[in-house]
C-alpha cells in the first residue's frame, strides 16, 4: 500500500500578489474557501501510482471500525472519529507548492490556510483521543506486533500486491528536490522574494522543500 507524504514547501510567484499583512492566517473567523481549481488540477506523474484523499479516507474509515470491534473485543472503547466532509478534503497537492490559489493568498497571505471545519474537527478528535488513553489501552491500540490498529491494516492488505514504499516515498522525495533545482524554478523564487521585498515584506526566499504526492 503506498504512503502519501504530507507537509508544506515554499511559496510561487502568484503569492506575491496578496498583501504582507499576516493577521489573518491565524484569524479562526476566516472560513477557508473550499479548494480552487489551481489546486483541484495540479496534477504530478506520480499520483497515477498513489492514493487519492478519497482512497485514504475510505481506507482510515474501514480502519476505524476494525480498530473498533478489536478493542471491543478486548474490553476496552474505541470512539470512532467523525468523517469529514467530501468538499473539505484537500486535493493531493494543494499544499505541495505553498499557496498557489489566488483567493487564498489574499485570506492569508503566503501562509497555507487552515483546516475546513470537518477535516480540523476530525483532526481535533484524533488528538482528543490520543490523550484520553491510558497505558493500556495504547498499548491494545497501536502495539507493533498484536495492537489492533496493525491488525487492521493487515486484514485491509490481504490480497493486494506488495510494494515498496521506502523506495516510492524516496523517489517522491528526490524527486522533487531536483525540482527545486530546476533554473525555471529558481528564476520564479527569486522573482517572487523581489516582487516581495520591493513591498517591504519581509520573507524567505526560499521554503526548505517538503513533498506531499507524486513526483
């Protein structure tokens, strides 16, 4: 089963068009837009040999309820978390560039926008949950050998085909630092940290590279 990789990298050229203010990218009364069709179309070869946001929200879903009638088994609770809704799940690689939608750069500036509010209440209750287990019952839940949350990925990969993730996420990875090298890359960074430092906005020039999907 591949791993998709998650995080944030540095900014393009289209962030320096919203303003340096950066008061709202933690302002909690913004409601996030949905995400837009730059994000919705960005589109990286290696995705073909991923899995989509739709894939793995099906897949933590099975898993949640496998979890569940482990621990049941086992005397203990397993509080299943909230699904988040279809339209708040980001596409694969909407943060994989920083901010590339326009009406986000002018909500929060270059910074990448906050959860929708079904992914950040389900983030929320995941955490929630991690805290309220005892010992015992983290051990039942995430053991490596017997835990529950292991056995349901087992039963989940019976039958499919074996991979190599180490080698896909590297590839995914390498990938994309030889991207950040590329002199058409290069030239849009510089442009960009000019444009912004010409509006007095004080910000990297570059964002150490992070991948979230195919290379």
């Amino acid at each position: 089963m591949s791993v998709r990789l998650r995080g944030a990298v540095g900014v393009l050229l289209t962030v320096a068009t919203a303003a340096c203010s950066t008061a709202a990218a933690t302002e909690p009364r913004v409601l996030v837009p949905t995400p837009g069709v730059e994000a919705r179309e960005l589109s990286i070869p290696f995705d073909r040999y991923n899995l989509s946001p739709s894939d793995i929200g099906i897949l933590e879903g099975a898993e949640e309820l496998l979890v569940r009638d482990c621990m049941r088994r086992r005397g203990m609770a397993w509080e299943v978390l909230p699904q988040s809704a279809a339209e708040d799940v980001e596409p694969a690689n909407r943060r994989r560039y920083g901010v590339v939608e326009p009406e986000i750069a002018r909500l929060f500036g270059y910074h990448n926008p906050p959860d929708r509010p079904t992914v950040a209440r389900r983030v929320a209750a995941r955490a929630g949950r991690v805290r309220s287990l005892s010992a015992k019952e983290r051990q039942a839940a995430y053991g490596e050998k017997d835990g529950c949350l292991q056995q349901a990925r087992n039963h989940l990969e019976q039958g499919t085909p074996q991979v190599d993730e180490a080698l896909f996420n590297r590839l995914i990875s390498e990938t994309f630092e030889r991207s950040q090298a590329d002199p058409e890359v290069v030239q849009v960074f510089r442009a960009w940290s000019r444009c912004m430092r010409e509006r007095a906005c004080s910000t990297p020039t570059r964002s150490p590279p992070s991948p979230t999907g195919g290379g």
